[in-house]
C-alpha cells in the first residue's frame, strides 16, 4: 500500500502520513486505531517492539502512560496522568 493509499483509506493527508512514518508527529490513539485497521495490525504492532520506555496517549485531558516494565519483572502497567504534571488520578 502507497502512502497516498493509506491517507485515502484513513482521511489523512498524504504529507501527514509521510510525517508519521518519519517520526515527525505522534498520532493521538485515535488516529493509530484507524491506521492500524487499514494496514491490518494492531496498534502494538504499529508501535512496534523497538519502542524504549514509556509509550504515551492522550484520552480526554488525561495523558496515559504504558510503562515498560524492566526486564527482571515480567509486567507492565498503564498509569494516568493530568497534562498539568505528573499528579495522581
């Protein structure tokens, strides 16, 4: 798929699509859903494995944070945060 083909398939630009793929912009969790409907993956697939650290979204005024957890401990865990700061939810 072109990526003229998937900004026809999402509603994007093409010039938005191409900002995507080179890093430029992070996508709200809405747009990564239907991105990843059009190509046929999942969102964590989209986010890929290569990812380090925190993986963030905005849902409403609220920030959620995905935070790996390290190595040694096998899970991991979402947190809110307000766009404020770092204050308890």
């Amino acid at each position: 798929m072109t990526q003229e083909q998937l900004a026809v398939n999402v509603g994007l630009s093409r010039t938005f699509v191409t900002r995507l793929e080179l890093g430029q912009y992070d996508p709200p969790l809405s747009t990564l859903v239907r991105l990843s409907k059009a190509l046929r993956v999942s969102v964590t697939d989209l986010l890929g494995e290569s990812m380090s650290g925190n993986v963030w979204w905005r849902v409403g005024d609220l920030r959620v944070i995905h935070q790996k957890a390290p190595s040694s401990r096998p899970r991991s865990g979402s947190r809110a945060m307000r766009l404020a700061g770092d204050l308890p939810v």
